[in-house]
C-alpha cells in the first residue's frame, strides 16, 4: 500500500551557500545513486558499503563530471523516512543542484512532493503525526519561544500522553461493547466508577490543552499588540521606538521573514506582533468616532492593548478614552502608556495615577516615545503581561489550528459520554460517544488518519522536508 | 605557522530550506561538538568513533534540547580541510542556525572567515591555489559552459601542467646558476638549445592559455553583447524578445541572481550579457550625435555588437548607419539586424543585401522583433559568433584575472630569456629572467604565495566556503 518508489529534492536552503544538500529516498535510492556516483578511492558501489558511512567521490553524467560530492549513506529502517537514504553534499550553484536532480530523475527518481519525506517518516512508523507536523514548526519558528514549543512537540511529549489516554479509553469502549453482546443479561463489564474516573482524567488533560492554544497560536504567530490612542499621541513613535535596536537583531538572523502588513517584536524570545491602527484622525468629532470604532475593531484581534495617552492633554480627555476602551476590552490585557511624559512633567503623571485605579487586567507606565525614555520598562511590561508560567513549566502547549479543533470536538464527545453515564444511558449510545472522542484523539496522535487529512497536512510543507 | 583553530560557519544557503549545514573544522572540532552532542542510542563520544561515519543525535545546551541532527565525523587528512571535521545538519530554521553557532562559539570554536575552510584546505596541501580559487567559480556558476570551464579547473588539469613545466625550468635555473659558480672556466651546464625548445614549448602552452582568457573570462562573466541603433528602431521590444520566454527559465533554476543593471540570457549554455544603451535620442542632430558617442563606448566594452537598422528607413540612412559603426568597431564580432521586416517587406530585404557585403567578422539577420519572427535564427547567429571551439576540445581555459595577470606577466619574461638566450647575455642575467618567470607561474598554483596574495584571493569567498 505505501508508495516506495524513489523520491528527490534539494532539502537546503536556495540562497548563497557553499553546499547544498540533496536527498533521495526510497527501495531504489542506493542503486539509482550508484550509477551516477563514482568512489575514485574505493571504486566500491554505495550499495556494497555499510551503513551510516561518508563517501567522497564525483557525480558522473556519461563521460562528464558535474561535481565532487560526500555521500551520506542510510539503510532502511534506520533513516528519517524510515527508507534507504542518500544524502549527496554537493556544492551550492544553482546550475549543479538542478543538473543534479535532472540526473536522478533521468536515472529513476521522481522529485518528492512538499512534506513526503516526513509524510513518509510518519507512514513508516518512524514518528506520528504531531511530531510530522511539529518538523514544519520547528523549521518555520523564528522565535526562542516559537522554537521551544515546536521543539518538545517534536520530541513527541505531547502526543505519548494522549495515546496512552486514547488506549485506556479504548479498552473501556471494548468492555461496553461487549455488554452490548449480553444485552439481555443486564452485565456491567465496565466499571462505570472507573470509567468516569478515566474520563475525568482525559478532561483535564484535554481541557488544559484546549486552554493552552491561546498562549501557544500565539506564541507561534505571535502576541497580537494594539496600539490605541489618537494620530497626534504618538502612536508611530513609540512602535519605532519599540522596533529600533530589536529590528537590527532581527535582521542580524538571515532568512527570518517579516510580516509585511503587521510589524513584529522579539523581545525576551516572544514574538510581538503589532496591528496597525493608521487612518484614526482626529479633525472632526464625526471622523474621530470613526477612528475610534476602527480602533475597537483592531482590539478584538489583540490579546494585548496598548492605550497610548497625552499627557500633555486634559486628565479629563483621557480619563474619557480610558473609559471607552475598557468598556469595550473583553478579556485583553490592557496597558495604559502616558506618553510625552519629558514634556507634561511630573504633576501630570501624578493626577492621572490618582485618578485611575488598576484591575488584575491592567499596568501603566509613563514613557517618552521621542527621547525613548522608559521604553524598557514598557517592555518589561509586555513581557509580565503574557502569562508564560506554561512555558516554563514544560508543560505541552498546542500550537496547531487543527489540534485545536480536534481536542475542542474530542472535550465535546467526552461531555456527552460524561452526561450519557449520569444519565443512564443505553450502552450502544455511551459506545458511540466514546467512539466518537476516540476518534477526535486518533486524529491527533495520526492513529487515525484519512488520506484527505494526510493530504491536508503535508501540502502546506515546502519541498524537501 | 598555520593557524590550527577550531573555526565554524553555516555552509548552506540561508533562504527557505528543511536542512542546514554548520561545518566545525579544526583541532578540536570534534571535542567541542562532543560537549553539545548526545547520542541517545549509543551513547558514545564523537572522539571514540570511526572517520567517515554518520551520527544521529542531539544538540544540547544545558537542560535544553535545540535540535535533533545527524553529524558527519571526518578525521585529518581525510577531509574538506584536511584538519578534524565536524559537519551539523540541523532543521533549517535561522533560528536554530544562530543558536547552533553561538553555542560552538561559546564552547571554543570562532566564526570562519570568508573562506578560510577553502584557504585551510590550501595550506594543508589538499588542493593547490588555482583549485581553491575554482570552488568559487565552481559554487557561482550559473551556466552549463562557465560550469564545465570551473569544474574542470576544480579538477586540476590547468595548474598540473604549469607545475610541470615550472619544475623543468627550475632545472635550467639551478644549471645556468651553477655554471655562475664557475664564470671563470666558460663551462655551459645549461644546453641553449635544449633551453630553447623548453622555453619555445613553455610559450605554446602560456600563449594558449592567455588567448583562452577573452572567451573564459565572457563565459564566467557572460558575453558582452551591444545592441546599436537608433531609439525608434526597437532595441527594447528585440530585447524583450530575447528575454521573454528565456527569463522564465533562469526563475525555474532558485537562487539564481541576475545583474539589475544589465539583461543576461542563457542561450545554449552560453550567458550573453546585454549592455544597456540606453539614453539615445534622436530628436535634434546634436543630441543624436552625442546619443552615437554613447553607443559607441559601449561598443568598446562588447564582444558582440548588434546593428539595428530599421528597414522601413531610407537605405542611404541605414547605410550611413552601418558605416560609422564598422568604422568604430575594433575586433568585435557585427551582426547587422534588420528590423520591421513584416513592415517593409521584401524589397528593403534585398535592397539592404544588395548594398552590403559582408566581412569575416560580420553577420547578417531580418527579423520582426515585434512579432518575434526570426528570433530564434539571431540566436544562433550569436551562438555562432562566439567561437566556442576550445570548449569542446576539452582545452584548458583561463577564467581568472589573477591568473590572466600572472600568465601575461610569464610570458613577457619568457620572451625576455629567449631574447637573452640569442643575444646571448651573460648567465646571471639570463638567471633572472628566468626566476622572475618562474615566479609568475608559481603565484597560479599557489608554489609561490604571500598572505596578501592569498588574502585577497579568500576575501572574495562567501563565509562557509
């Protein structure tokens, strides 16, 4: 049933290097290598030597030579697809990479598709489908934070426990099942107590998974920022204050991408990203309600507002915009920033301090966007107000849309199970709820796995993974 | 004297790649990869195993696992440098690159300089300096001819005979040197003729390749091509022409990068370099004039000029046209174009062809670079004009203006010896000639090097190479 004909592509990246790597996988991989490479030292075939071995030696197109290449040999099972690998370094010109693939090809090969190394990987047993999925994020994480998380779901924590879970769960499907044959008999096989307790077990487990996305999506895709406040307080300033020094470091990591429509933040490892809020203006009043409705719509995207004030304004004017943002903040975190602080002097910091008292959902500090002063403590801030005690902790956070859903629909089937048992429920109703979540938690782990699903995941990889 | 520290630097390309490169190579490449690197399964040290062997693992720092790899073990000499080699393949994000590198860094190891693992691969004897120098033409190489040119210098056959004949000449030297010691008995150690004969068969293969260099330095650099002709008659529309369905497959081959000032195109293998001309008007006499000074200087810069003529125009104006170019060009190749040939149909053809009689340096086309008819045929009349002869021979061929220098600056103390030899003047001034061009030919295989001459060389290399 598994495809085992021979894939390439060029798994490293395309810009400038000294060495590009190409990898071959599948039943013919060795012997389709074997016949454009040639050990000048040895003069052995690859497929003669053991596995896990290095060999140099020069890539051969009929009487010309394309390169000298180092062969990295692995045997099946003990390779990244699980298949026999070749991995040729070869030197890094465009020209030789494609020569190079056009010569596997013409040999046999096919070039693989985005994700079939690790679709394969995962088909062969050699990881499940959370740890697949996990390749991409670590790959794609530009943050310590993002790389963290990526990285201990590759190592697979997250999805061992959900098995382990899923396989007590199906043990008490059988026992119900089973009851269902001696209807009649009126038996109890599984342990309602019991079962409860195992489904009480599953719930926190699910449940603080569930919780884990908000923190982990964003982590992955970064904090969503707002920076509220009208044209004139200095809204532009204080996102290039906050940008300047970090936007070198980023640059200093080649090959990070930016989003262009949203500027990004890293401070500490997190990802910050800030949402525009351009186009408020305030020449009229009528125009300045719809800035300001703009501006709400920005803060149900955020996690985090920033409400920039002026404090050089009147403490009224302010107190009004407070007034309106938090009448409309939801479960966002809400910073209010005195801006233009070296102008207005102490006295005004000291009445809006007076004035306003904080809730758990609040912080305030009192900056000077131009002359950058206290932009570090705003920092400070934003960093206290993501709640990062799950990050260190270890604990397993989910960062993946489609884990999400399928733990949020397993938690539901679960609730009906839980009910059905309170209730008394007929056995074949109960199995058909727990065979429900069942399948909710296979999807995950990749125990349960439809064609479309694999299809879906891997399509989203880049070629060479 | 050789600097024996442990250096390291990411080696593959920084853009979009599942896989990454991190080389370590030095004296203790291995021990400072063995303090991050733990291999769950066989738990032994990098130290303890064999050359040449492949080893999966994980990069730890502290308690944190950063990544999953495979290490490649190399052993001195049996590697790039021909010191101990390490090299990491690590998932591609930037993120775990910088991580990989500031880790080896902190345990001992320093950034490589640009190449520094090519210049440690020269001092350690694994190639020699005109070797070294084709792993960067070998990595830039972006067409099939400039490739074949590089590889096959990468392969050593250019400098190899050099060395040989140098070694001959080093014979002569010490003999004509020797009779010096005994300049009062009039002894002759050093055969004339014999000297002639080397010397004779020495300027065959120094002339050859100083003629090779015109065409190996517009294979590496691409053809200089020069589209003349007034703004009306279509330069940009035939330049569009030529590049349009080509341009696509320069995009297929990633990383690739074009020059932004003027237009490549790969024909057959071969990169063709389109100089803008740009700037031409021809609205008043004067400024036309001054339009024609500035083709002209391009002119000087191009190996091939192509004429524009418009055929719907006057033949004496075109006529007029073709004169004052073939009265500027030196020993470039003509290729006269006639243009809006579906416009003016046959009788400007012939009338043209009539007038015109061609040279041994000149083409002749018609075309509708509108309607793109006849493109192709101007295609391979470009083909053609480049005298490709020595490529197929498999003849060596010079690319290097370091070695374009070194081998015109041998020749003229060659002929300087063999005027000597026939003027017959005294040995040691005969000696001298001939050390001084010895000393030439050493500075291309790198028998005779200074750390300028090798800094300047490795400068121009990317970091990693």
């Amino acid at each position: 049933m598994l495809d085992q004909s021979t894939i390439c592509a060029i798994t490293t990246g395309t810009a400038n290097g000294a060495v590009a790597m190409i990898r071959v996988a599948g039943e013919n991989a060795i012997a389709i290598t074997d016949q454009i490479f040639k050990s000048p030292k040895s003069g052995k075939k690859l497929v003669d030597q053991k596995a896990n071995t290095l060999h140099f030696g020069r890539i051969i197109n009929g009487d010309e030579i394309l390169d000298e290449v180092v062969v990295s040999l692995f045997k099946a099972p003990h390779s990244y697809t699980g298949e026999d690998v070749v991995e040729i370094s070869c030197h890094g010109s465009a020209y030789i990479q494609q020569e190079l693939l056009q010569l596997l090809i013409s040999n046999g090969a096919r070039l693989a598709k985005p994700g079939e190394f690790t679709q394969r990987a995962f088909l062969n047993g050699k990881m499940d489908l959370s740890q697949a999925e996990a390749v991409a994020d670590v790959i794609a994480s530009g943050s310590k934070a993002a790389h963290k998380v990526a990285i201990s779901q590759l190592r697979g924590g997250f999805s061992n426990e959900l098995s382990q879970l899923r396989e007590q769960l199906l043990h008490f499907t059988a026992m119900v099942e089973l009851e269902l044959d001696f209807a009649e008999e009126d038996v109890e096989f599984a342990d309602r107590t019991e079962l409860k307790k195992l489904l009480n077990q599953i719930d926190v487990v699910i449940s603080r998974l569930v919780n884990s996305f908000q923190l982990g999506n964003a982590i992955k895709n970064g904090i969503p920022v707002t920076i509220a406040g009208e044209t004139n307080v200095g809204k532009s300033t204080l996102l290039n204050a906050l940008l300047n020094e970090e936007r070198a470091i980023v640059s200093d990591i080649e090959g990070t991408t930016r989003d262009v429509i949203e500027d990004t933040l890293n401070i500490d490892g997190i990802t910050f990203r800030f949402i525009d809020t351009a186009g408020i203006r305030t020449t009229e009043d009528q125009i300045e309600n719809l800035g300001i409705e703009r501006t709400f719509q920005k803060i149900d995207q955020a996690q985090i507002v920033l409400l920039l004030l002026d404090l050089t304004k009147k403490l009224d004017k302010n107190i009004e915009r407070l007034e309106e943002i938090r009448e409309r903040i939801d479960d966002q975190q809400l910073i209010i920033v005195g801006n233009k602080a070296d102008e207005s002097g102490s006295p005004a910091i000291r009445q809006l301090m007076a004035k306003v008292s904080l809730d758990d959902h609040e912080n305030m500090a009192f900056i000077s966007a131009k002359k950058g002063e206290n932009i570090d403590y705003l920092k400070e801030l934003l960093i206290e107000t993501v709640n990062l005690s799950q990050l260190d902790n270890d604990e397993v956070i989910v960062t993946n849309a489609r884990h999400f859903e399928a733990l949020s629909k397993a938690n539901e089937a679960l609730q009906r199970v839980v009910n059905g048992i309170d209730m008394q429920i007929s056995g074949d109703f109960l199995a058909q709820d727990i065979r429900e979540c069942l399948h909710f938690l296979g999807e995950i782990t990749g125990d349960i796995s439809t064609d479309e699903v694999l299809g879906h995941i891997f399509k989203n990889f880049c070629i060479g993974k």
